[in-house]
C-alpha cells in the first residue's frame, strides 16, 4: 500500500449525496477478481450523463473526490474501494461515510475525510478552479484561498497510511516477535507442534 503524506491537485466536485457503491462501481463489474481495470467502470452511470465532472478535462486525474453525505452507502462490495483506486483517487472527502465503505477505502489506501457541510460546499466551489491540499500529518484540507479545515481520524488508521501499511504488511512487520513466539512454544509446549504434525 503507497503511504500517504500529502495530497494535492485537483478535486472532482461531485457533492452529491447518497452515491452508494453500485454507483460507484456497478455489478455488471464485480466478475473480475482482480483491482485492475475497475477505474473504467467507475461512477458509470455518472459518466452516462452528458457534461459530468469525471468526463471534465478541468478534472481529469484528479487524486480527491469531493462527496455529499452518506457516501458509500448501499452494499459492502470492496471493488468499490478497487474501482475509486484504479481511478486514481487518493482521498474523499465527505460530510459522512458508510462505515463499511469508510473501512474498505481504508483498506486500500484511501484517506476519508469527514468535514462539515458547509466546508465540503466551500471546497466544492473552489474546486472548480483550483487544486485542493489535504495534509494528514497535520490533519488538515487547505485552499489557494488560505481556506484551512481541520479533521478527524482514527490513530491507528492514520499510522496505517502514513506509513502505508495495510493489515498484511501489519504483520510482515511482527516476523521477529512471531519467529521469538513459535520458538518459547516449541519449548514450553512441544505436544501441540506433535499434535499438529500427527494430524
């Protein structure tokens, strides 16, 4: 997972509300077992619509999403987090999240960024024209503007994406403590290794 530190640049201002995770990635697309490819059937539907802000050039590769409440909501399928990833999006930001959705984004590296309404819809209006910096190490949503926005976030999923560790890579970083853990066991309670070795 890439470690999150900054993230700058433009901002799709989407702001609507209860964009659930068919919307952000339809079904017709959850046959694949892979993330790649996903971002081409990201927000579909959208992109149906003539003169939307992912289709925008003033927008295209733009690392932040700018939602309305509720977002994420609808089932708890991960290609949602798969598809915004593919896109390229790096963070959204939101007055509120699905808590699986938030959890699943998370997971891949995604920032989620719980503001106010009225910051999202000043964020919304700049976005139009200028790039947004989110900051996660000071916890912050900064503008062109001198617009500064403070966040929310959990301490462990924080440390998680500054240092980009997923639960996998969590782990990986444990090698020494597991190794030291199995060799004590094989010590003081060698009958489960003969156990498991029987089985």
């Amino acid at each position: 997972m890439r470690a999150i530190g900054t993230i700058e640049g433009k901002a799709y201002p989407l702001g609507r509300a209860n964009i659930d995770t068919d919307i952000i990635i339809p079904a017709h697309w959850l046959k694949t077992i892979t993330r790649e490819g996903l971002g081409k059937g990201a927000f579909e539907t959208i992109r149906a619509e003539p003169g939307n802000v992912f289709d925008d050039e003033r927008f295209a590769g733009a690392p932040i999403l700018i939602a309305g409440e509720n977002y994420g909501c609808g089932s708890s399928r991960e290609h949602a987090a798969w598809a915004m990833a593919d896109l390229g999006i790096r963070a959204v930001i939101a007055p509120s999240f699905s808590d699986i959705h938030s959890g699943n984004a998370f997971k891949n590296g995604i920032l989620t960024v719980v503001l106010p309404q009225e910051q999202v819809d000043r964020l919304l209006e700049v976005a139009q024209e200028l790039p947004i910096t989110i900051d996660l190490e000071s916890q912050t949503v900064t503008t062109p503007y001198q617009d500064r926005f403070h966040f929310e976030i959990d301490p462990f999923r924080k440390d998680c994406l500054l240092k980009g560790l997923d639960e996998i890579g969590i782990t990986m970083g444990l090698d020494e403590a597991i190794a030291a853990h199995e060799a004590k066991a094989h010590i003081d309670t060698p009958w489960v290794e003969g156990a498991a070795k029987a089985a």
